[in-house]
C-alpha cells in the first residue's frame, strides 16, 4: 500500500511539474507571438524584434521539453528556427534550434525528427560545419535502422544517411567515424536489404580491412572485416570470388592466414567448393565455441549453408539457424 500511495504522490508532483511547464511555455509563446506582431519602423528595432522573438520560442520550447511536451517543444523550436534563418541570417542558431527540434520530435514523431535534422544538416554544410552534420546524418541513419518493422525503404534511407555521414567525416578526417559508418552501410546491405546487395558489402569489408593495415593501431581489425568480405562472396553463392578474396588477404596481411578468422574463412571456402555441409557444421561450431557468432554473421552462414544444401542436395538439420551441436 505505501509503494502505491508513494507511486501515486510522485505521479501527481510529476504531472503538476508537467502542467507548470506547458503553462509556462504557453506564455512565452504567446509572447513571442505579440513580439511579431509590433510595427517597427527602423532596421534596427526590426532585427531587434525578431531576435527577441526568436529567444521567446526558443523559452517557450525550453519549458516544453522540460515538461515532456515534445511536440509542442519541437514546433517551438521551428519557429526560432525559421527566425534565425529567413529573418536574422543566423544559420548557426538555425541549425542548432532544427537540431533541438529533431531530438524533441524523435520521441514520438520520427518523420518529423528526420525532417529537422535534414534541414539541420543542409545549414551545417553551408556554414563548413561537417563534423557537426555528419552526427545528425547518422542519426537520421538510426532512426531509419530502429524504425518497427522497417521496411526496404527505410533500410535504404539509412544505407543513404550512413554514406553520407561517412562522406562528410571523411572529408573532416574524422576516420575512426566514417569507418563506423561504412561497416554499417556494409552490414544493412548484406542483412536487411531485400535482395542483398552482398558484392557491394564485400568491396565495403575489403576496403576497410585495407586501412586498418595502414595503422599499427587498427591492424589487429583488418582479420575481421575480412572474413566478413570472404562470407558475403560465399554468401552470394560466390566460393570462387571467395577463394581469390582468400588469397588477396592473405597476401596483404601475412597474419590473416594463420589467425582464428583466417583459419575460419578457408574452411568456409574449402566446405563450399567440396559441397560437404557436415564439415561447414564443425566448422560453425569451432569457431562459435571461441569467438562467438554475432546476429550478422550467423544470417551469412544460413546463406551459405542453403548454397551447399542447393548444390549437394544434402540439408544441415535446422531450416533457418546454423546446427552448432
């Protein structure tokens, strides 16, 4: 009874605070709507008009989001913005105010956070603040990603806003980031795009194991995207492609081949081209029992297994998982 009773103060305290705020944010806006609304007859008093009104939506949508009113947050923050930009020329206020917008809509509006946070990175870019659109163009990517039951649209919109983000940190030397972003543009391309686009995610995985060689620090990562490249070649039903990739990798990094993803990989290649989906079954499982199998590559190895069931026309029991037992 006292859990209840203590639940039911703090629900009321938290919808009187709620209630204050939009209270609160009601009046600035109101009075941001009568700053407007005043004649001026200089230049001067006129740009004066519109930052005070801008700072008063900007109040307003402050209030708003403090008491959870997102929407109402959101919209607020639009009205400075557009202030900002058509009437003071302020891209920089502009774009953070959009920004603010997206993050308050993200909550529950989704289109309209995408929409804030494009018209945020179009002024970024024009004002040379790459670093900064390059953030918001990711999260527009992973409110693309996360979206229930996203569609093929959707995953296509966030492949787009993750090269995009890849394209602008890259341009800021922001490597470590646009890396990031390539891997999942890489990823949704072999894993939810429907029909996959695999030999694109293999030259994605293979570039970027290239540049890990070219760090001392990042060199230990190459193995992974490239046993990545050789299981969207095998994937695409591909074990020649696969076997060349082997090689050309084993070339680059004279690791690769003796290392745990090397040894995985050839194995992979070796069960593909001898049709032999019980030896493809060990190998899952030895490699499962050391490195753990991720959601990605376990969707690769369904691909690949049904390729070996296709030509041998001998099944590995189970329909949609690998057999690790």
């Amino acid at each position: 009874m006292e859990v209840t009773r203590s639940s039911y103060l703090k629900n009321k305290n938290m919808s009187a605070l709620s209630q204050a705020q939009r209270n609160k944010g009601d009046s600035f806006l109101k009075e941001a709507e009568i700053t407007l609304s005043k004649s001026t007859w200089f230049a001067s008093s006129t740009e004066r008009k519109y930052e005070d009104a801008a700072e008063s939506f900007t109040r307003a949508a402050n209030a708003y989001k403090v008491g959870g009113w997102n929407d109402e947050a959101g919209n607020a923050y639009k009205r400075a913005a557009e202030l900002y930009k058509d009437k003071l020329n302020s891209l920089g206020e502009a774009s953070k105010c959009l920004s603010d917008a997206g993050g308050c809509f993200k909550k529950g509006n989704s289109s309209e956070a995408v929409g804030c946070y494009r018209s945020a990175v179009t002024l970024l870019c024009d004002a040379g603040r790459l670093n900064q659109a390059a953030k918001l163009s990711k999260q527009i990517a992973e409110i693309f990603e996360n979206e229930d039951d996203a569609s093929g649209d959707a995953i296509t919109a966030a492949i787009a806003s993750y090269e995009q983000a890849a394209e602008l940190f890259e341009m800021e030397q922001a490597k470590s980031q646009a890396s990031t972003c390539l891997q999942k543009v890489a990823e949704l391309s072999s894993g939810a795009l429907d029909p996959p686009e695999l030999l694109r995610a293999a030259e994605i995985y293979e570039s970027l194991g290239k540049q890990c060689l070219e760090s001392n620090l990042l060199k230990y990562n190459a193995k992974n995207h490239f046993l990545h490249a050789v299981m969207c070649h095998l994937a695409n039903g591909d074990s020649i492609g696969a076997s060349q990739a082997f090689t050309r990798f084993d070339s680059l990094d004279y690791t690769f081949g003796e290392s745990r993803e090397g040894k995985f990989s050839k194995q992979l290649v070796d069960c593909v081209e001898e049709f032999d989906p019980e030896g493809f079954a060990t190998a899952c499982f030895e490699y499962d029992r050391i490195s753990k199998l991720d959601p990605w590559k376990t969707s690769m190895l369904v691909k690949v297994k049904r390729s070996i069931e296709d030509s041998s026309g001998d099944g590995i029991e189970g329909e949609d998982d690998i057999d690790l037992t």
